[in-house]
C-alpha cells in the first residue's frame, strides 16, 4: 500500500534530534528518505516552522531546512518532500508589512512543492478565527490549498491550550466555506470536539499524527493504550466518514514503522487506502502533480 504521510517536520528544530533519537530515528534527510522507501511511503507533506530570513515587521513564511539549507526555492528538498509554509503573525500588520508578506507567502505558493499553508495556534496566542488570519485564508482560497491548525495538546508547557483547542476551528470553517481546513493530530485529547467540528462542516478534515510519541513496537502501544485507541475508534465510526481522515506521523516525533502499525489497526481495512492515501490527494490536490 502506498502511503502519504500528511504531517511531518523536515527541519533542524531545536530538540528535534534528541527526538529522533528516543524514536531510534536520526533526523537526517538521508535517514528519512530511507524510512520512506522502506515504509511505501511516497511522499510526506512538512510543516515550516522557521523563516529563512528576518525582515523587521513582516511576517516571513515558514519553511524547511533539513537538507542543509533553508528550503524556499523549488526541487530545493528531496521531491519526496512537500511542505506547508508557515505562519507566525499574532499583530495585525502594516499596511505595506501586510503586503511584503503575502508577497513572500504567494511566491512559494506559486512554487510546485509549497502545498498549504500551517498555523500554530496555541504557540501563538491567537484563535484560528482571528481576523489576523483572514489575509491568508484568502491566499489558501486563491491558490485551493489547505489551511493546517496545530490543534490540541502542545509540546511547551507555555503554550495555551484555550487556542489549540478544535472547537475554535468551527468559526473560521463557516466564514471561509470554500477553503479546506485540516485540524492536526485530531485534536487530542478533545477527540469528541474535533470529531463534531468535522462532522459539521464539509470543509474541515483531520489528521491522525502526533497520537503518541517516542519508540514502542505496535503490539506494546496497542496494549497501553487500549482505551485510547477504542474512543478514538469509537468517534471515527460515529462520524462514519473515512474520507475526513489522513495519516500523518509527526516525524521525527515517533516511530515510523511501528506508528503506521497502531494506525492500520484502528481504521477498517476497506478504509485503509483512503486514510493512507487518497485522501491526502483530495485535500492537497497539488500533490497529484508531485506524484
């Protein structure tokens, strides 16, 4: 089966290799692309999370930089890899910052491997529904890509929690009904709200990443964490919809073999191909092209 992993890190991050490593991964690109070819994976879509640059007062897309250097310029990374640019405003901009930035947003949408955009609410004090955000819900709209939110718990504990809450998806949902929105790691542990938030709105979507995190062989995940996997089983059969759902694995953040594992035994088996890989194609159409 091939697979699309729909939430991963391709980056340096601080603490990203100490990561990789309780994962018995190396958060290298070499070490990554090898997983993949191992796994059936054929492509995986990174968040950005820094700038490759500063400019005083705007607010400079997110991008990749695991392969040596920041990743803003097209076929820069592996092909395997595509990527959402990132997005770090919590102010309103300036009239003209406004306009630099969406200037640098656009230039990397208008690239074959900037698939969506990403936003961190929670790490940034600022709902999904602030009108901050408007500006690049209509870049999302002009250039049919997905918005990504981080959604539920967060790895800081000085993080807000009352930001990344799914529920706060809900109101961008209806004010932009014609962009898709992605709400990340299903927004555990509020798996009820996310489940409901999709339900609801035709546009919104989940990924199943960042459920866990660290080194476990699936058969000890699924033993520990029985309970977890049957409600989250349990509301994913309610919302009876396997066509809202995308695999994701947070990388470097977890096992790679061993998490695709603990994904395949909570989705049926007539659904896999789907939460795998065909959904992933439908809410970042750009990816077809990759492929």
């Amino acid at each position: 089966m091939k697979i699309i992993d729909a939430h991963m890190h391709f980056s340096d991050f601080p603490g990203f290799r100490e990561v990789a490593h309780a994962a018995k991964h190396e958060n290298t690109a070499e070490h990554l692309l090898r997983v993949f070819q191992e796994n059936g994976i054929v492509l995986g879509i990174a968040m950005g999370t820094r700038p490759e640059k500063e400019e005083p007062g705007v607010c400079l897309p997110g991008v990749i930089d695991l392969a040596g250097k920041f990743c803003a310029e097209p076929y820069s990374q592996p092909p395997q890899i595509a990527y959402c640019a990132g997005v770090d405003c919590t102010v309103p901009l300036e009239k003209h910052a406004l306009e630099r930035t969406l200037e640098e947003f656009e230039k990397l949408l208008h690239t074959p491997q900037c698939v969506g955009i990403k936003l961190y609410p929670g790490y940034n004090a600022v709902y999904p529904c602030d009108k901050v955000n408007f500006p690049f819900y209509e870049l999302a709209r002009k250039f049919d890509v997905p918005v990504v939110f981080h959604s539920g718990d967060t790895a800081s504990p000085r993080a807000l929690l009352k930001y990344a809450h799914p529920l706060a998806v809900d109101e961008v949902a209806v004010a932009f009904p014609d962009v898709r929105f992605v709400i990340a790691h299903y927004g555990s542990p509020w798996i009820v709200d996310a489940t409901e938030v999709a339900i609801k709105n035709d546009n919104v979507f989940l990924d199943l990443s960042g459920l866990a995190e660290g080194y476990f062989t699936t058969e000890e995940y699924c033993r520990k964490n029985h309970g977890y996997l049957e409600h989250l089983k349990t509301w994913m059969a309610y919302m009876d919809d396997y066509g809202k759902l995308m695999y994701g694995s947070d990388w470097p953040l977890i096992h790679i073999p061993s998490y695709i594992g603990v994904i395949r035994s909570i989705i049926p088996e007539e659904h896999q191909e789907k939460v795998f890989f065909a959904n992933a194609l439908r809410v970042f159409p750009k990816l077809n092209a990759l492929l």
